[in-house]
C-alpha cells in the first residue's frame, strides 16, 4: 500500500467518478483506475463498486475510506510539524558562554531572538573555555560565545559587533 493510493482511494470515494477524482488529483484516468486496481489486488477486497454511471464505496470501501483519511491527516500533520522545524518555528539552541556574557549584551540579543521565535527553546550552559570548546567539537552546543584569542582550526568565528538598538 503506497501514499498515493490512499489520496486516490478518497478522490474517488469524494467523487463517485473516476474521470473527476483524475481530474483533481492530476493524473490519467487510466493511471487512476490501475493503482487503485492495484490497492484492491494487494488487499484481496473491491472497494468500490462500479456501474457505467457512477462508483460507490463497497461496506469494505467505506471503512477503509474512514482509515485513509484518518492516516492522511496524520500525514499532513506529520508534515506541517516537520516543515515547523525547517523553517525555524521550532526547535532548540544549545548556546555555551562564559559567565560574562551580560557583558556583550547577550540576554537582551537573546530575549529579542525569543520574543521572535516562540517554538525554539534557548539552552544556555555556562562553561570554561577549554570544556566548551570540547562541548562545541562533540556537538553538544549549537554556538559558542566567548572571548577569541587565537583561531582554532575547524571551527567558524563571527565577531559579535556591538548592536546599537539593543544598547
């Protein structure tokens, strides 16, 4: 049983017609009718009745029509809760510092970052260099904010530059 057949399956139970429910989904009517031949194989059921005039929903039909929706709903939310984490609505950032972070003007930085994306959940730990460093290289934290002395290698550094609005 495949996605698409679940989405044929409701298009031609909304429908009652084969030629519409292609129609809609925006596929050959042809096409329609072989997946959801197919579907019927694999199940060992008809789930439709067909007439020249029109096509109804088989007992089996109808329950199955109940799943299929249910499932692609879960689908669909499954997606918009993925696409939430894509486009930064959710998710978390792990940010290591060095106590003096106040310093920089970081929790005003970080309360305006909150105020603008609700869903993501701020971590921040508090560490000596060298263990942040550790904590950075093992992906423990997202970024890492303190003082630069020397580059090291394998890492990207941006320069905090004072942001006026903030000050």
């Amino acid at each position: 049983m495949e996605m698409h057949q679940l989405e044929y399956v409701l298009a031609v139970a909304k429908h009652h017609n084969f030629t519409r429910a292609a129609e809609e989904i925006k596929i050959s009517q042809s096409s329609l009718s072989q997946q959801i031949h197919k579907l019927e194989v694999e199940l060992g059921i008809n789930l439709f009745v067909r007439t020249t005039r029109s096509v109804q929903l088989t007992p089996a039909g109808a329950e199955f029509v109940t799943h299929a929706k249910r499932i692609m709903s879960e689908v669909n939310e499954a997606r918009r809760c993925i696409q939430d984490h894509v486009s930064i609505i959710k998710g978390q950032l792990t940010i290591g510092a060095l106590a003096v972070i106040g310093h920089y003007n970081i929790p005003n930085l970080l309360s305006s970052f909150q105020d603008n994306f609700p869903g993501i959940r701020i971590n921040i730990i508090e560490k000596q260099c060298e263990d942040s460093l550790s904590m950075l290289q093992a992906s423990k934290l997202t970024l890492l904010l303190f003082r630069l002395t020397s580059r090291i290698p394998c890492f990207n550094f941006i320069p905090l530059q004072p942001i006026k609005w903030l000050l």
